[in-house]
C-alpha cells in the first residue's frame, strides 16, 4: 500500500489454533506455515496470540514471506511473557501485551482481526471461533485429516441453530482458496463501513 494514510485498510487475518503440537504431524504445521505466508502475499497483515504451536508457525510463515506479524500476549509485559507464560518472541513485528490472561487476551485478539482463519486446536481455538463467531467475523476453518477441530465446530454450528449468523462462516483445505475468500468478506466489510 502506497499511501500510507490509508494503511488502516490493509486486511488483519488472525490464526487462532494449537499452542501445542503433539497431536500433529509436520504436515500440519507446515500447512499452519502456508496459511500464515498466504495472508502476506494476498496483501494482509497477520495477527495472533503471540503463543507456540501452530499460530507461531503461521507466524513464521507470514515472515518468511515478508510481511508482518503481530502477536496478542495474555501478559503484562516481556517478562512475564517469557518468563511465567513461556511464550516465544520470535516471528513479531509487534507483540501487544493485554495483561488479560488467555480469556481476555482472546477476546482483543479476535477484536483486532478483521477476520479469522481457524486452525487445528483445542478449547482456547473453540473459545476464539465462539468470539468471532458471535462477532459475526469473517472465519474460515482449516480442514485436514489428522485434526477434529474442523469436525467439532461442524457440529457446535449445525447444533447452535443460528443458521442466519454463519453466513461468513466456511471450511476449506487449501490455505490459498482460504484466505482468497476471507479477503472477499473483509473488502466487502470494509467498503460497507468506509
């Protein structure tokens, strides 16, 4: 982007998933990389829970293709960042430290996305899908075969009765086609505001 007094429109795309990856193989993660670059080369900035696992390869991906990548700490500061929740630096232009613990940190986080791209998760992935879900945010769902992250929401969706509120809402297994539609919804988002 040119101008850089419209840099505001440049797409946020969060990756929530997985702090941990013992449940995955190297194939997943890797496509946890490739979503993440994705998002730089489709003209995004990439934003995440400045934590380890998946959303740190995203962030790496998003690195390694460029771009920027900004992480949301559940801590106070650098120290207890690194020090009492163990978190990575690496990967972060910027590294936003809520002081909210992993609940509150997952609601500004979600909030800073202008879209959300759901990874292979546990329960902190769910809570951060329920959030934008109830945002009514742009989210695209990672399928994949070693994962049930994508299975589980399928159902929490279908079983929520609220068939009017996921119409931004949709699965996919490749992380190019992904973001591509995730870019759709938050253009047509922000030319509906701006």
């Amino acid at each position: 982007m040119n101008d850089i007094r419209h840099a505001h429109k440049v797409p946020k795309i969060g990756f929530s998933g997985s702090a941990s990856t013992e449940f995955l193989k190297q194939e997943d993660l890797d496509l946890c990389m490739k979503a993440g670059a994705e998002v730089v080369r489709q003209g995004g900035v990439l934003v995440t829970g400045a934590t380890t696992g998946t959303p740190l390869w995203a962030a790496r991906g998003a690195k390694e293709a460029g771009g920027t990548s900004i992480g949301l700490s559940p801590a106070r500061d650098e120290k207890e960042h690194v020090g009492t929740y163990e978190l990575p630096l690496d990967y972060m232009d910027v590294i936003i430290y809520t002081g909210f613990g992993y609940s509150g940190r997952d609601l500004l986080f979600t909030r800073s996305s202008d879209a959300m791209i759901i990874g292979p998760g546990r329960i902190g992935t769910i809570h951060e899908f329920t959030i934008s879900f109830e945002d009514h945010k742009p989210v695209g769902i990672m399928e994949g075969d070693n994962w049930e992250t994508d299975e589980v929401l399928k159902f929490l969706i279908e079983k929520s009765h609220r068939e009017q509120d996921n119409k931004k809402v949709f699965f996919e297994r490749d992380p190019v086609r992904l973001v591509s539609r995730l870019l759709e919804f938050v253009k047509a988002d922000k030319e509906g505001h701006l």
